[in-house]
C-alpha cells in the first residue's frame, strides 16, 4: 500500500486538506452527502447554514423546517430527522456544539463516541474525522473498495467494518487523506466498474486482476508503467 499511495500522488499529485468545516459541521454535511453528489452537497449545507445561521435555531426548528431547507438534496425527512436527533443528543450531553476535544482522542475513541450517534455509521463518522479532526481512519465509498478488492487487499465481499479495519492498518501513517481522495480519483478516472483502463494504471504493477484482464485482452500496457 506504501507503494500504491506513492504512484498515485505521482499521478495525481499530493491532496491538501482545504475543508474548514468544524467537526459538527462537518459532520453533518457529511450525512447531507449520503447519496448525493459532492457538488449538490456542499449546495444544500450552505442553504441549511443560510437557513439556520447556528446550530441552536436548527435545534429550535421544528423538524418540518429542517427538511425543507434540505429538500433539493434528497432522502430530506430521514436527514432532517437524524440531524435534529444528533443536534439534541449533543446538546443534552455537552451543553453546546462543540465537538472539538475529538481532536485530542485516540482515533477510535473518537470514531466510538460518533458512532454512539443516530445514523451515524462507522463510514461517516470516518470521514467527519478524517475531514475534520485528520484523523488516521479511511472511509471507503465504492470507488475504493472496488480497487482494493482488484489489488487483492481483502477478498470479494467481505464484510464493510472488516474491510475498512483492514486497509487502515495498510495504509501508512499520515496518508489516510491522501490515499482516499486519490483512490476515488483514480477509480472515477482509471479503474472504473465496466471497462476499467489497465493499460493506464499508474499501480498496475501491485494489481493481479489488472495484469490477468491485459493478458486475457492482449492489450499493451502503458509504457510508462
């Protein structure tokens, strides 16, 4: 994996973090994300933070309000719901909004305490702390697994929190951000579901399934690789 991340920043460079989403934030524009796009995304947190200037009047909204300020989105009521439900629990235990002592956790106490959270699952606390707090957690959306699967690093359908265990603990430290932005680019780009481009793969050499379909295609590589 040390490997892989390497020739992927050589593809397409080294990603910088450039969100300043504090981590409620970020957070919460992370379930508005859930089937949605990333440019659709980031449309419909800013109608909400428009909508709702603080966390404490979405908390006083009625829900019916939350919704319609993320309606363009998608799945509204069900968001809407989880986010109220998240915004009182946080309140009720904390007093506040601020979630900023997750910086000071271990990366699974902190990956824990969200999880705690109605309809925040392990995938989405992952990536509010590797978004927000730069945590050491890989989240992985389908993009990533099918790569990894291609490269051998878990098998075909192993279960998600085993598969997100398992790739975390490959992956060197400090490049968990790194290797997640570039393996959805490269899986966006590269190794997509039909017709993936083997012959252009910057990791072709640390990928049986890419070598086998070349030999199977009888198609040449990219000389570069």
């Amino acid at each position: 994996m040390r490997r892989v991340v390497q020739n992927l920043e050589g593809e397409y460079g080294v990603p910088v973090n450039e969100r300043e989403l504090d981590t409620l934030d970020s957070l919460i524009e992370t379930i508005l994300s859930q089937q949605n796009s990333s440019a659709s995304t980031r449309l419909v947190f800013a109608e909400l933070k428009r909508r709702f200037p603080t966390w404490d009047k979405a908390l006083e909204a009625p829900v019916d309000d939350v919704e319609d300020a993320i309606r363009s989105g998608g799945l509204a009521r069900m968001k809407a719901a989880r986010i109220k439900a998240i915004l009182e629990a946080i309140h009720a235990e904390r007093g506040d909004f601020d979630l900023g002592f997750l910086e000071a956790m271990h990366p699974e106490e902190a990956l824990a305490y969200l999880t705690r959270f109605p309809g925040v699952g392990p995938k989405t606390a992952r990536c509010t702390l590797l978004f927000s707090c730069e945590k050491d957690l890989f989240p992985m959306d389908v993009h990533i697994f099918r790569i990894l699967e291609r490269l051998g690093v878990f098998p075909p359908k192993t279960p998600d929190e085993r598969a997100h265990r398992i790739a975390a603990e490959l992956i060197p430290s400090g490049k968990h951000y790194s290797a997640h932005v570039n393996l959805i680019r490269h899986g966006r780009k590269v190794c997509r579901p039909t017709n993936p481009r083997c012959g252009a793969c910057c990791i072709l050499d640390y990928c049986p399934t890419g070598q086998q379909r070349l030999l199977e295609d009888d198609a040449p590589a990219d000389p570069r690789w």
